[in-house]
C-alpha cells in the first residue's frame, strides 16, 4: 500500500512539506479509536530474541528511528506502535530556532537519497520536555540528540549541550551529543581532538552529577579519515562515553546517478539513504574492530532493507537506526527488519 499509494502521493509534495503532512495525518490517524491496536497488529513486531540489555536499557528490538524525523517529540507514541525499538528526538537545541531558510530538504529518487541542510530547526529543549513528559507509551526507549544554538559560537558550545540535558535528563533515557551536522556554520569544527575532549568533559560532568546520570553518545561524521576515528576512540575511552552512533550525513557527492549539475543546483547540505550505505559500514567496521567490540555502536546510514540492517549488524552495531530507508520504504521496513532478524536467531559480529 505504501510503495503503490502513499509514497506516490508524497512524492507529489516538496519533501518537507510532505514531512508535515505525515505528521499531521497520523496524529489524526491515532486519535481515531482502535487506531492504536490496529497500527500494532499491522507493523509492531515482538519475539524475545530481538530483546537485548545496551549500555544499561532493556530494549525490545534494536531498530530505531534516527534524529531528525521528530525533532520535537510530536510523533513519539505513533512511532513507538509503528514497531520501533527507540525513537531518538532532535537535534533538540536550548532555545527555539527556525533552521536554514526554505527550501531545505530535497529527494533524490534515483539514488534513494535525501539532501538536507535543515540547520538545526526545533521549538527548544523545554518544549520536546513538556511533550515528553504527556507521552502515553513510556515504555519506549527515547533518545535525545542534542546540539547548540546557531548564534552560540564554539567556545561556549558546552553551555548549549549542558542546557538541553538539564531540560531533558527526566524525560529522555539516552543523550547523543551531535557535533556532525554539516548544517550548521562551524559544528563539525568541534569534532576535533582538543574542543571534543573539552566539551565532552564538561557535558559529562554535568551528566554525573543528575539525579540519574543517561548513557552519554557521541554523534560522528562518515567523513573522518582512519586517524581521525582513532581520535575518536581515544576521546571515548578518556570521557567515559556508552558509545557512538556512526553515522551521520555525508557532504560528499560522489557515485550518484542523479545528475551532478541538478545536486550543485540544490546546494549545500547533508546526504544520506542508499550512497551511504557502504562509508556508513566502513565506519562501523573500523570502529567495531579497534575498540574490539568493546564501545556500542548504532549503527545508522543506507539501511533500506533487512540485508542492510544485516550488513550494519554483521559490522559490528549493536543498535540500529532508519531514516531515509524509512521515507522511501514506509513503516513496514520496521517489521522487515524486525522478523529477518528473529529468524536468524543471532547475528554475528564482524
């Protein structure tokens, strides 16, 4: 129904606006009664051997939904009975902000990409907090990605992370701090050793001193070069992180069917769905194999059937997470996944 229907559909409409109207409808679609149940039926799948313990949380299967499909913890109890595991929310920032101008989100079918540049666009952390707090399933894993303001520069960027975790810490079970963004001016600068160890630090300072300290996560480009990633490990071990979430968008443009000059058309921003499927892996790979499947890894880029989240799994994830393959597949990639996995039991670990 989704691919000969609802997705046509969609693709009439810019991206974001089609964005919205999938929110609007399924919050309408939920009210309805019975809505709950049947959406359950349809797409949740549960079997005990998708269920596993990482970094602390009991989690009912490991396909999540990445950062940046509901940014403000509208959707968390319609996702949750689409049959996601988790559902992490953000890139949440301390104060409301409208992002990058319009448009902003753009579909490459041919690739079974989308092109981003969204900039960080939410009502605020206190906003996602009061939302999250009304939520009906709180049962459901939620995450919360977290990032800084635009007009904060990058030496008081801590205060920024620090803020949203503060508003957060009570409704959220996971943060995931996002320096990876390519949307906004100078984000991924802190990316780099000596701002990253500085940052972290005092993120996790913070952390510690909660009433109930959440596993902290770091966010990570596809774009960094081995050393880089070795830099990353290191930081991880010195912050005392529960893991990493690998990756994030590209802002490279290589192997694309889409002709090149309509991508320069559209400008600058982040790429991600099926031409990331295999850096995204790559990256788990490195990461999995120099920490020696030590650090927990979700794993999240180009997963747009149950071979993929295989392949993430295979490389060394522990969690998983969809986005673009969400978009172009529809909900019941959830299930896909969800029963592919369960059959087989166990997945082995590269």
């Amino acid at each position: 129904m989704y691919q000969a229907l609802v997705k046509p559909l969609l693709f009439k409409h810019d991206a974001e606006k089609a964005h919205h109207l999938v929110f609007d409808n399924l919050k309408r679609a939920y009210r309805l009664p019975g809505a709950r149940a049947l959406l359950r039926g349809i797409y949740d799948f549960r079997h005990p051997n998708l269920e596993q313990e990482v970094f602390g949380l009991q989690f009912r299967n490991p396909v999540g939904l990445a950062a940046g499909f509901d940014k403000n913890a509208e959707l968390t109890d319609e996702l949750g009975a689409l049959g996601f595991g988790f559902v992490e929310i953000g890139t949440v920032t301390p104060g409301a902000q409208p992002g990058n101008p319009l448009p902003r989100l753009f579909r490459l079918p041919s690739d079974g990409a989308l092109l981003n540049r969204m900039g960080f666009n939410n009502e605020g952390a206190a906003a996602a907090a009061t939302r999250l707090r009304q939520r009906r399933n709180q049962d459901l894993i939620i995450g919360g990605n977290i990032g800084k303001n635009k007009d904060t520069p990058n030496e008081h960027a801590a205060h920024d992370y620090v803020a949203c975790m503060e508003a957060l810490h009570e409704v959220v079970d996971y943060f995931v701090v996002n320096v990876s963004s390519p949307n906004t001016p100078n984000l991924r600068a802190l990316q780099e050793r000596e701002p990253l160890i500085a940052l972290l630090h005092q993120v996790q300072e913070r952390n510690q001193t909660l009433p109930v300290p959440r596993p902290l996560l770091l966010k990570i480009a596809p774009d960094l070069t081995d050393p880089q990633l070795d830099d990353i490990l290191l930081i991880a071990r010195e912050t005392n992180l529960s893991g990493l979430v690998a990756t994030n968008t590209t802002i490279a443009r290589t192997g694309l069917t889409t002709p090149a000059d309509h991508v320069a058309a559209l400008g600058a921003g982040g790429l991600s769905g099926r031409p990331l499927r295999q850096r995204a892996t790559e990256v788990i790979r490195y990461l999995s194999h120099h920490s020696r499947g030590q650090l927990p890894i979700i794993g999240v880029g180009g997963i747009h059937s149950a071979a993929d989240a295989r392949e993430k799994l295979e490389a060394g994830a522990t969690l998983l997470q969809l986005y673009s393959g969400f978009i172009y597949e529809g909900p019941g990639l959830v299930r896909q996944i969800n029963e592919s996995l369960a059959a087989a039991k166990r997945w082995e670990k590269a």
